[in-house]
C-alpha cells in the first residue's frame, strides 16, 4: 500500500505459537531476527511472547517499513535459567514487508540433545498500514471500548481462567449433533433467493390493479399516459443531442483509495468547496425524517449540502455482467434503509424480463441489434421514470441496477434525473478469473433468465457469449461523480476509486462501500443468560446471571467450541455489561472484544424499573411508549432510533470482518442488529422476536444472507422486554 505525504507505512506483526508442551516443561517462546527489535539475532534481546491461553502464546508488534526483508526465528528459554536457549530447527523465517502475508508452518525444536522433538504450531500475519489506520484503530478502540465493570476481566483478552471445557463440565452439556437444537425461523428461510426478484416492483409495465410480481406476467399494457417523459421521447432525444459521445464536462482529480486489511481510509475531494452563508433552515420541510438525535442531524446535513435536487440521490450501478452489481446494491440498499433513508433497488432486468420474456438468446444483447437495443433502453428509461415518480411522492435514495455500460445509456438517465435528483455512478470493476467463472455459474443457476434451460452448460455458455456482446460496447465511467469498486470482491485486497464526491450521504455510501466484500463468513447472535433482573421482571441495570442463565453460558461455550472448532480466527464480542461478559467467560480460545456501542438501551429514569412500575408511577411515560416504541426515548435514555445510530460502527465492522464472529448482546441491540441483516422496516424493529438462550446464525456470502436458529434450553422464567 502506497504512504502519501512523504510519511512512512509500518509493518504490524502478528504471531501466534501453540503447543500444549510448552508448559509442562517450563520453556518460554521468544522471538528474534535480524531487526533491532527482534534483538538482531542476540538472544537475550529476544523479544518474549505473551501467554494467551494454557497452550497458546502471541505477539504483536509494530516496525517501521524497509526494503530488505524481516529475518527471524524462534527460540525456547527455561524459565529458571534465561540463558540456556533452544533456537527453532530449519531456515530462517522472512516477512516480506510490502504485502500483507498470513504464513502457518509448524516450528520444530530439539530437546535433550536431540532425543526428544518437539512441534509447535505457529501463525504469522503481517499488515501494511499506515501511521493513519493506526491511529484510526486506536481512536476506534477509545471511542468504543472502556473499562470492564466485571473485576477482573478485560477488554480484549483470551480467556486464560479455563483450562479446557472437560474441566467445567459443559463438554457433555450439548450432543455433538448441533441440529437437534435447530428451530424454525419465522422471518429469514434459509433458501438461497434471486436478488433481482426482491426489487421494487416495475410499476410503469403491470396493469392497473394488479398485484402480480411474477417476471413473466402476460398480458404486459404500456403505461405512456406521462406524456414527453414516455421512453421513446428520452431515448430519441438523447442519441440526437450526443450523437454517441459523452458531453462535455469539467474534468475533475480522481482519488484513488487502496483497500487494504487495516481501517479503510479514503481521500475526500479537495476541489469542491461549500458555503453555507445564504443556507436557510426551512424548520417546515416536508422531507425531513421523523426521527431524533443523530438521524435528525443528518438530514439537516442532507439539506445543506447543496441545491434541493440534490437532497434526492440516485445511485446508477454500472459494470458488465457477473461483477457483482445486484449483489452491491442489494446490500446498499439495506444499509441506507437501516439508517432511516427512505431507499428503493430498481432492476432494469425485471423490467426487461417482464415486457420481453425470459427466454432472450444472446443475440438480443448484440450492441450491432438495433432493436435489442431499443428495447433494453426502452425498458431502461420505464425503470428511470418509475424511480422519479418514486422519488417525487417522497422517496430518498434510489438504487438503478443495470449494466449501463455505454456513454448513451448513462446520457439518457442523466437527461431524464437533470433537475429531479443528483446521480452518483457506481461502477464494479472484476478482473479475478475465478471469481468471474463462479459469478456466471451462480447467475446461470439463479437467475430466471435460464430458468428454462434443462442444459445447464449450454446455459453458462449463452451467459459468456452475452457476455462477450457487452465486452465489445463497454465504456467505462469518466465522466460526472462517481465511485469505482475494483477488484474488491476477491478478498484479495481492492481500490476505491472516487471523484466529485461530497456531502453526508455519499461520503456515508464510500465508507461502507469501502467495507464491503463477499468472503462467507458466520455472525451468531445471541442474548445474554438469564439475569437476576430477567427473573425480577426489572429493565436495564448490570445484573448477574441467575443459574438458568450461568447453564446457558456453558452450553453456548459448548456450541462455538463446537460450531467454530476449525474458525480460530473467530471472536467474541460483548457489551460492557456483567451479564455479556459473564455468558462469554466459559469461551474458551477465542478473543473477546467489549463494545460500549453493545450495551443494552439505556432506560434512563426508568432504569431497574418494572413496567407496572412505569406504568403506576410514570403513566404518560408509559403510554408515550405504548404509542410509539420505536421513537419513544426513556427520560434522559435513549430510544431505539438512538441505538441504531450508535451500532453502525458495530454494523461497518460486522461488514469488514472476515472471519466468524460471536455477538452476546442484549434484546434491543440484537433487534437493531437483526434488523439490518433480515432488511426489516424501522417499524418493525421493536417488537422482532429475539428470545432467550437461543442462538440465530446469520450466513453472509455471495449468495445474500440466509438464517438458522439454534435453541439450547428454555427460558425458566418470563424476560422483561425493552
């Protein structure tokens, strides 16, 4: 990853060293090599490595960036005598200090004069960061993470109390068949589902009154009652007045942003200035969200950044086939829903199949096809005008899913949103092989368009000849404000690339897009044990478990032992609360991470309280509440609005992270968290059911989000809800 400004990168080292010898003969693994910090091959300047679990030692370390490579290796010293030194067998280990590098290599080590042998399993990552993402993760570390309340336990750590699960008794506390405790889900199946099919419905191309969504509805009646907006007016007007070519515009300084595996960072544009000297607040605006706090601020942001259009956003996906664009904008979607943004997915290709059938050969996507042509622009401009009107009756942000590969196309939409919103194009750029080869697979096996093809080969076959046909038009993106996603989806690293982009919204967009990848991964959701103030009936406070909930702690150690038993790149996370903590600590081998931004919501004057409590002492507080739980905020607390605002650091992070994670939380919070992953309305959030002593696996990859519950016990006695 390249420095900017003349300031130098450093290379973070991770080590981990396990073997559960080490400790029954009393040896201590050290670190050394050739640079000063690893002691410059002087043994006693070697650099130790901490006792993480009763079998397991790291390292971390941060050195500056050089050319030549790190040298090193391991060594072994006697706990009573630091002077006798056993140095790892074999070639001397090298970092490469350029590149991120994860290298896993057994470290063999003679003892007794070479009589006895002892193997040690070791973990090297390395990272390229800058003095910025250091800062930045120390900053985020600050902000979200505080001392624990729980004596003894701290922020992050690998619980070192246990010495193995046979010893706690909760081996046996779970059958080795985890789906005996599988339940039904009643919001998420588990079914792999076409996301193109969950856009909104192409209004402009169904009849009056009817409520089929089916992509090959009959019967199709043109809706062309909008007078000059109909699509032929725009796609006409359009190739006279550009006669093929991009208008002119002023050329602005792209930013290029690496991605690399530290806190993404992206470079805000510097030409582009903003005055708020004639800005009036209109207190009366129609468009401004019924929300509070941190919501409310960003629609006033929203207003000040520029003329009223652009309070209206529409992002247009551009890129060939199989780059991951329904996929991109399906998750956007979510995220700027989540957020409160009235937000809307259009996909081009549902309007396609619907007017024109799904039974379109390769030829129909020709760019030398006038009538092909014609008609995916035609069907274009109906999705464009469905959006405007959309936006016209209150809508937000819309996502335009299409190719959108020519300079034409993209005119057109222009011509049509000029005056009505502001565009920003989204652009995927994928130049992996393997990921293209697995993306056309998945699309011909998901997708409707081949739905009636019993070959599946001669499928994938029409698919990259299509494929072929847009290749041969395609223009990529130079022109207006846009975003670039290059090779971002391989897990490999990726760049960022942005111009014209400014203002709350969009800069809120990048950094999530930044993000953002494919690599499947796990996240389980689970509440809490039982608590003291559960079986009292009593909201909020820091309780202990009571015995059902300390039964619970056990058995979910049980599970993730068993879940994640090959995930040991996983982690815990907690709230700062005791009874987080507490159902975390029989996890063993695991990190675990307090997020402040995980604590329960917070019921201010109501806090410890019971709802008869609240609703004898305190009753307009209780109908206030009763009326409208989800904006409803506890007397110097917080409302669930307020707790989605502070959980999107939790949200971006959930997103950056590629390995399993385990989240012990609270009711409210999962409810905010799950909302976000099942794409459930605001409304809704309230009163999703998130029961105790039960564990919900979110599945995140290439193919969307798909749910499984687990249910290890029954709660013994009825939860207080907030």
């Amino acid at each position: 990853m390249a420095s900017s400004g003349g300031i130098s990168n450093q290379l973070f080292i991770s080590v981990q060293l396990e073997s559960p010898r080490l400790a029954e003969l009393d040896l201590d693994p050290h670190l050394f090599g050739s640079h000063p910090v690893a002691g410059s091959w002087d043994p006693c300047k070697a650099l130790p490595l901490e006792r993480a679990s009763a079998a397991v030692w790291n390292l971390s370390c941060v050195v500056p960036s050089q050319r030549e490579p790190l040298d090193f290796k391991f060594l072994l010293k006697q706990r009573d005598d630091s002077s006798q030194c056993i140095v790892e067998e074999g070639p001397n280990r090298s970092l490469g200090c350029q590149s991120n590098e994860v290298e896993m290599r057994t470290a063999v080590f003679k003892l007794d004069e070479g009589k006895d042998v002892l193997e040690c399993k070791v973990q090297v990552e390395t990272e390229m960061l800058s003095p910025f993402d250091l800062a930045a993760s120390w900053k985020a570390q600050q902000e979200y993470l505080q001392p624990s309340r729980v004596r003894g336990a701290h922020d992050v750590t690998i619980n070192t109390g246990l010495e193995g699960s046979a010893k706690n008794g909760f081996a046996s506390g779970l059958e080795l068949d985890l789906e005996k405790y599988v339940v039904p889900t009643p919001n998420m199946g588990s079914g792999v589902v076409y996301a193109a099919n969950l856009t909104e419905n192409p209004r402009s191309l169904l009849q009056t009154g009817s409520s089929s969504n089916n992509d090959t509805a009959k019967d199709i009646v043109y809706n062309s009652t909008k007078g000059d907006s109909s699509p032929n007016h725009y796609v006409n007007t359009m190739k006279g007045a550009t006669g093929g070519h991009a208008p002119s515009l002023e050329e602005q300084r792209a930013m290029f942003v690496d991605r690399g595996v530290g806190s993404p960072n992206f470079a805000r544009p510097t030409k582009q200035t903003f005055s708020v000297s004639n800005f009036k607040l209109d207190s009366e605006a129609k468009d401004m969200p019924a929300a509070e706090g941190a919501v409310a601020a960003a629609a006033v942001a929203d207003q000040m950044y520029g003329p009223k259009e652009d309070r209206k956003l529409t992002i247009v996906l551009v890129g060939l086939p199989a780059r991951g664009k329904t996929f991109t904008a399906a998750k956007l979607t979510r995220y700027l829903r989540w957020l409160g943004h009235e937000t809307k997915h259009f996909n081009v290709g549902k309007y396609r199949r619907l007017k024109h059938g799904t039974n379109q050969t390769a030829d129909f996507f020709r760019g030398d096809n006038r009538e092909g042509v014609e008609a995916r622009n035609e069907v274009a401009a109906l999705a464009m005008e469905d959006m405007l009107s959309w936006m016209q009756e209150g809508g937000q942000v819309g996502i335009f899913d299409a190719t959108n590969s020519t300079r034409i196309r993209r005119n057109m939409l222009m011509k049509m949103a000029e005056g009505k919103c502001k565009i920003i194009f989204l652009e995927t750029i994928c130049n992996d092989k393997d990921v293209l080869e697995r993306n056309i697979r998945l699309k011909v096996q998901q997708s409707p368009d081949y739905a009636e093809q019993t070959d599946f080969e001669a499928g994938v076959q029409d698919f990259k000849e299509r494929l072929t046909y847009y290749e041969k038009v395609y223009e990529p993106v130079e022109e207006g404000s846009y975003i670039k996603m290059i090779d971002m989806v391989s897990g490999k690293g990726g760049q960022l690339q942005i111009n014209g982009i400014s203002g709350y919204l969009p800069g809120r967009i990048v950094f999530f897009l930044v993000n953002c990848h494919l690599t499947p991964r796990p996240i389980l959701l689970t509440r809490h044990g039982e608590s003291m103030d559960n079986v009292r009936g009593r909201i909020g406070g820091d309780s202990s478990l009571s015995e059902a909930g300390q039964l619970y702690s056990r058995k979910l150690a049980s599970f993730v032992e068993k879940r994640l038993k090959s995930e040991r790149t996983a982690s815990i996370w907690t709230s700062t609360l005791q009874r987080t903590i507490l159902t975390a600590h029989p996890i063993i081998g695991f990190p675990k991470i307090q997020w402040r931004a995980l604590d329960e919501i917070n019921a201010g004057v109501c806090d410890g309280m019971t709802y008869d409590e609240i609703k004898k002492s305190k009753p307009e507080e209780y109908e206030s509440r009763k009326k409208d739980k989800l904006r409803y905020r506890y007397p110097r607390g917080e409302s669930y609005l307020d707790v989605i605002q502070r959980l999107e650091p939790v949200i971006i992070e959930l997103e950056r992270q590629r390995a399993p994670v385990v989240v012990i939380a609270h009711q409210a919070v999962l409810r905010a968290l799950y909302a976000y992953f099942a794409d459930k309305p605001l409304e809704e959030v309230p009163n999703i059911e998130i029961p105790l002593h039960t564990i919900i696996e979110i599945q995140m990859g290439v193919a969307g989000v798909q749910e499984k519950r687990y249910k290890l016990m029954d709660a013994v006695h009825p939860t207080a809800g907030l």
